[in-house]
C-alpha cells in the first residue's frame, strides 16, 4: 500500500507524508516527551513535594473513596511547613484588611454603617490608605511591588535592625521563592559557577541550582552541636570547590535553619560575614523563619543586615541578599505568595538588571504585596484591633513552642533516634540509627533507608514526613524531617501513633 502510494502524484506524497506523521505520533508517542524535554528540569528533585507527598495525596483520596482498606482515618501532612493547611487560624486584621481591599464596594460612604458594624475602625482605616495606594487590585503594579508597601518594609527592617533601609533596594516577591529563584539566576553563569549551601538545606536552593545548571558547594552543619555552623567548614568546603575550578560566587545562609531548626549567635553571624567579605563571596540571608525563635534569651535572632551594618566601613562593600515571607510565622499565609528581598550594598548596575529581570513577570502579586504590608506594619499598641492581634499572634507562637518541645521529646523517647531541639522554624529533623535489616530491605526495593522507613510510616500512621535524604545529610546517617504543626488538641494521638509506628517497625526488623 505504501508503495503503491510513493509511485503515484504528488499530491500522493502529501498524503504519504501526512500519514507518516499520524503514524509516528501513535507509534511513538508526544513530541513532547521525557526524553525531548529540557534535561536540567528532569533532573531537578525537590522531595518537599517529592515521591512521599504524591503517595500521601494518593491516600488521602483513597481515604475519601474507601477508608476501610486503611489503618487511619486521615493523612497528617507533616511534610510541609503550610501550617493553615493543618488548621492554624489566620490572624483576623489581615484578613478583614484582605477582604476590604479585596471588595472595594465594602468602602463606600453608603455601606459604612453596615461595614462597620463588621469591622474595627482601623481595619477600614488601613483598607482605605491601601486601597489609595494600589488603585485597584486587579491592575498591574510597579515591577518592584508597590512603593507605599516597600516604605513600609523599608521602615519594618529599620525597627528590626536600627539601621536605615532603602525602600528602592526592596523588591516584593511571591513568597521567598520567587526571590531566591532571581538571584541564583543572576548570580550564576554555567556549571562551574558555585554556591555554597548549607548540608542539610531546603531543597529551593538545589533544585534552582540544578534548574541554572551550576554547582552546588556544600558545608555541613554540625548536628553534634545544635546545627551549628563551623566557619572552618565553610574554609574546608570553598578551598575544596576552587581546587575543583569552581568559582565561588555566593554563600547561602538559612537563618533560622530549615531543616535544622538552629539559629545563629551574633558572633557566628560575624565570623560568616569576615568569611564572605576575605573570600568575596555574595551573601544571601534566608530569614523566613525570624519570627519563629523558641529560644529568644539563648538564641534570639539576628538579622544578618543589622549584623553586617555593625561591622562597620570596613565591610561596606560586602553583598547581601536578604530574604522575607509571608508563609512563614505566625502568619502563615502561604497562599498568598508574599514576600520581599532587601538589596545591601549591591552596584547600582546590577540593581537595574535586578529590576529589568523582575519586570519580565509584570510584578507580584498584589494580595501578596498586600500581606507583606500587614505583616511589616501590623496593628501597634493603641490600635482598636491590638488587642486581638497580639492575643492571636502569642496564642501561635506559645503553642508552636510547645509543640515544638514535645515534639522532640516524643523523638528523643524512640529506640535509635537523636533529636535536636529547635530553636527556630518550624521542623525537627531527627537521626534515626536504622537495623541493618531494615537498610536491607530498602535495598532490595530500590529505596534510600529513610525513604523507606518515611514510606513505612506513611503507609501504617498516614503521617507524611519527608526522609533526610531529600535535604542532604551526612554520608551514613538517616533522618526525616516533620513539621511541628499538627493541632495542638490532636498533638497527643499524633506522638502516641508514631510511638506505635516506631515500636513495631524496629521490632520487625531488628536482627
Ligand atoms: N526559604 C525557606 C528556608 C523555606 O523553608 C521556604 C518554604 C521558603 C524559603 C519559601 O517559601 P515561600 O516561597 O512560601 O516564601 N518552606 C517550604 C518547606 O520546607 N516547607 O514548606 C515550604
């Protein structure tokens, strides 16, 4: 039949050609395929959405269809720092300000009466002053985010540091992500242009340098002592990367630390700073966690901003990118996508390139923008809606601290298991020494150990955690990292059942 067609007209060959094609397409599939597609995205891993969530999301829908066939009746989502996921309450200000702005009609002189029987006069009040500001939410904003909300972060990290901001250096982003994304981009060239980052780290900063195609450099933190950052470990890992020809360009800091759960003393903070300013070496400041300090007498924070300004002169020239969130905190709004980042003595020619970058995406947001101005500027003492704020803000924050402490608790009470408390953030990341039948198990199912034994614990409790592997650790040693977020009147069955779940797996394989 073929044949007889290539023998005939023209017209015939058209037909022949446009049979091929059809025929191609169903023998062998879509253009676009796994193997057609951008290898650097197929490479990417980013396991706080990786294989253990999918299954979690998988038995969740079948809960939904069949619980009889499982041995709980929900999945716990531990796996991502998400806390209105798990319930937490969003603070009522910012949501009466969001829902103003959100229906401007609530704002008219006729609907005063009504609204205000709703909401407190301040809530309006900052509504209003938005509202004036942005025009409408439906429209574009400048690139860098709106100029009244980034005076606002400008005067927020000038409270915080006691040093002056720039609202010019500030850019709004949605979340801290879209930040960390700009700048890894900026920063790197090619596969040998290196960023050091932190061992263990959240998996944002390996997936864009994967996306980027260029090296990570990793420094450990020391889990003996409380995830501290040894600034010889950073010396051992840039001297080992240049000896490799990689070209150091930039120094990832996660402060407080995710997984990790540390935050760093002032003087450490120094230490790092002397360290970038000799080797010259761009910082980025990852602070998304600064408001969830559990520790604040032994271990308050300090941003790294303030720290560098007090260094004085000498370090004037030292690069810093700092980074903010709305997800994070007692806020928690991570739907929202806010966030920002502050440039620090960054050259004004890159600064332009900074901005040109960021308007190829028109701008962020703007109910992101408009969290980031309730969480910079909040209700303050003599506000109608203080009261409520600050009840709402302390009642998260002494609730995570104690979920975080019996967290660790629970952990620490598990045969094999060390864990470290948290001083920051919102995840413990324990170590978890396994039996040598467990590890052979997982190797006969093709899995890493603590991916196995984070499956294992999904599949018998529904609770997701995410196995060590996915954030890095030392060669060796197994963790998993959870969230502390779990309802607080839920907390005790949650311990109580991976108590269970941990009993009965060292048991089944242990030698
Ligand atoms: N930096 C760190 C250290 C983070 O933990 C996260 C989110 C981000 C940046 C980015 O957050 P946003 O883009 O929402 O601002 N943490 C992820 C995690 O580990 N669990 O939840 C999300």
């Amino acid at each position: 039949m073929i044949r007889s067609l290539i023998r005939t007209t023209k017209t015939s060959c058209v037909q022949l050609n446009q049979r091929n094609i059809r025929y191609s397409s169903t023998k062998h599939g879509k253009v676009l395929n796994v193997n057609t597609m951008h290898p650097l995205i197929k490479n990417v891993e980013y396991a706080v959405r990786g294989a253990l969530p999918i299954r979690a999301e998988a038995l969740s829908a079948q809960l939904k269809k069949d619980p009889s066939k499982l041995n709980f009746d929900k999945v716990v989502f531990c796996n991502i720092g998400n806390p209105q996921q798990l319930n937490q309450k969003p603070i009522t200000f910012f949501r009466q300000v969001a829902s103003l702005c959100e229906n401007p009609e609530l704002l008219k002189a006729e609907n005063r009466g009504l609204v205000s029987k709703l909401y407190p006069a301040d809530a309006i009040a900052r509504a209003e002053l938005l509202m004036k500001n942005i025009g409408s939410i439906g429209a574009y904003t400048h690139s860098k985010g709106i100029t009244h909300i980034r005076e606002n972060v400008a005067k927020f990290i000038e409270r915080r540091d006691g040093y002056p901001a720039e609202p010019e250096n500030i850019y709004l982003t949605q979340g801290a992500s879209e930040g960390v994304q700009k700048v890894i981009q900026l920063l790197t060239h090619n596969t040998k242009s290196g960023i050091m980052i932190p061992i263990p780290q959240y998996p944002l900063y390996s997936a864009t340098l994967s996306l980027v195609d260029a090296a990570p450099v990793p420094y450990y933190l020391n889990e003996k002592e409380d995830w501290g950052l040894d600034p010889a470990e950073l010396k051992r890992s840039v001297t080992e990367a240049r000896k490799n020809g990689v070209n150091v360009c930039a120094l990832v800091i996660i402060n407080p630390g995710n997984p990790t759960g540390q935050c760093l003393s002032e003087e450490n903070i120094r230490e790092i700073i002397r360290f970038c300013h000799e080797e010259r070496i761009v910082l980025l400041a990852d602070e998304v966690y600064q408001t969830n300090i559990y520790q604040p007498e032994r271990r308050p924070f300090h941003s790294l901003k303030k720290v560098l300004m007090s260094m004085g002169p000498e370090y004037s020239e030292q690069e810093l990118f700092s980074f903010h969130s709305t997800s994070k905190g007692m806020v928690g709004e991570c739907g929202r996508r806010g966030g920002y980042f502050e440039c620090v003595n960054i050259d004004p020619e890159i600064m332009d390139q900074v901005y040109k970058i960021s308007s190829i995406s028109l701008c962020p947001n703007v109910h992101g923008q408009i969290m980031v101005d309730l969480m910079t500027n909040p209700p303050v003492e003599g506000d109608e809606s203080y009261p409520q704020y600050r009840a709402e803000m302390d009642a998260i924050f002494q609730s995570l601290s104690r979920r975080a402490i019996k967290l660790a608790k629970c952990f620490n009470n598990l045969e094999g298991v060390t864990c470290n408390e948290a001083e920051g953030a919102m995840y413990l990341f324990p170590q978890i020494t396994l039996p040598p039948k467990a590890i052979e198990a997982a190797k006969e199912k093709k899995m890493t150990a603590d991916s196995f034994y984070a499956l294992s614990m999904l599949d018998s409790t529904g609770v997701c955690v995410i196995p060590g592997s996915g954030f890095g650790q030392e060669p060796g040693t197994y963790h998993f990292r959870s969230t502390f977020l779990p309802e607080e009147h839920l907390f005790d069955g949650f311990c109580a059942g991976l108590q269970d779940f941990h009993k009965s797996f060292m048991d089944k394989y242990r030698d």
